[in-house]
C-alpha cells in the first residue's frame, strides 16, 4: 500500500492539474463601464440625434485556447423592430488582436448593419422609449475566419460565430433618449 500512495497522489495531482480554471474570457471597454450609460461621443448622428457616432474603444484578455478568429457583434433587443436592432458586425478579425481602438481601425471585415451599411451605428433609440441595452458580444472562434457572402446579414454572421464558437465575452451599455 505505502508504494501505491506515491503514485495515486501523483495521478490526483495530475488530474487536478487537467482541471485547472480557464482564464475568464472578458470584454472591456475604456468608452464606458459594464452596465454603464454610453456617452454621447458614441451615439449616432441621423435619425434625430446628434451624436459623434465615434465607434467605442474595446479590448478583450483570456481567449480560450485554441481561438483562431474572432467576431464582434452589437445588438440592441430593446429596439421596437421585433427583432431588435444590429447596430455593428465585425467578422475574420485576427486571433492575435486584444484590442478596437476608439475610432478603428477596426481589424477583420465589417458586416452590414441595420442601418443598411457596414460600420459602427451608434445607439440612436426611439424619443421616450425607455432605457436601450447594447449588447457587445465577442465570440473566439476556432477558425481561422467565417466564409459568408459580401453583405451577409447579421444573423447569418451570428448563425457561423455559433457554428464556430470556443466562448464569448458580453459588456452591455446603456443608451436612453429622452
């Protein structure tokens, strides 16, 4: 039994090592803080408002093992549309970013919005309809890019980040237009 110890100890020590936490996959933003009210530097500037529709600063640590790609995706499910409203999709960006800077350049290709366009369509919420949430969701992908059509639709870019996906990170933002 006392040369059996030895070994099962080492098998244990070995097993937990196996099943060690991850790193936590995270998004951040320097623009506002989780939860936060965007700033009006981010909102759009059409359809009433008069923001700067500057795109908001992201960075991101902990990918899962094994990310070869990433995909950003902003959706606002508040908005009366009964689908909700996307309001930016970057697809292919490199498995070696950590970061969008404020204002881009933004890695990888950008995807059409609901504004009919690729690029950052800040919030811009109907007058008198409540408080918006922005849902910022980062997907780590394990390929090396998403093979979708020029223009493809939000939800055909969300159907491969899901297809594909090794984890994701969510930061929500608060827009309310009075």
């Amino acid at each position: 039994m006392r040369k059996l110890l030895p070994i099962l100890m080492l098998s244990f020590a070995a097993t937990a090592a196996d099943k060690a936490p991850a790193a936590k996959f995270t998004l951040s933003s320097t623009s506002f803080k989780n939860g936060g009210t965007i700033p009006d530097k981010y909102v759009f500037n059409s359809f009433g408002c008069s923001g700067g529709n500057t795109s908001p600063e992201l960075s991101w640590k902990g990918a899962p093992e094994g990310t070869k790609s990433f995909v950003l995706m902003v959706h606002d499910p508040d908005a009366p549309t009964g689908s909700g409203w996307w309001h930016w999709v970057v697809y292919n960006i490199p498995a070696d970013t950590k970061e969008i800077p404020e204002g881009g350049p933004v890695p990888g290709v950008e995807g059409n919005t609901d504004f009919g366009k690729p690029g950052w369509g800040g919030p811009c919420p109907p007058p008198g309809s409540g408080k918006h949430h922005y849902h910022f969701t980062l997907f780590a992908l394990k390929t090396d890019k998403i093979d979708v059509p020029q223009g493809a639709s939000a939800a055909m870019v969300g159907f491969m980040a899901h297809g594909n996906m090794l984890g994701k990170a969510k930061l929500t933002g608060i827009y309310e237009r009075k």
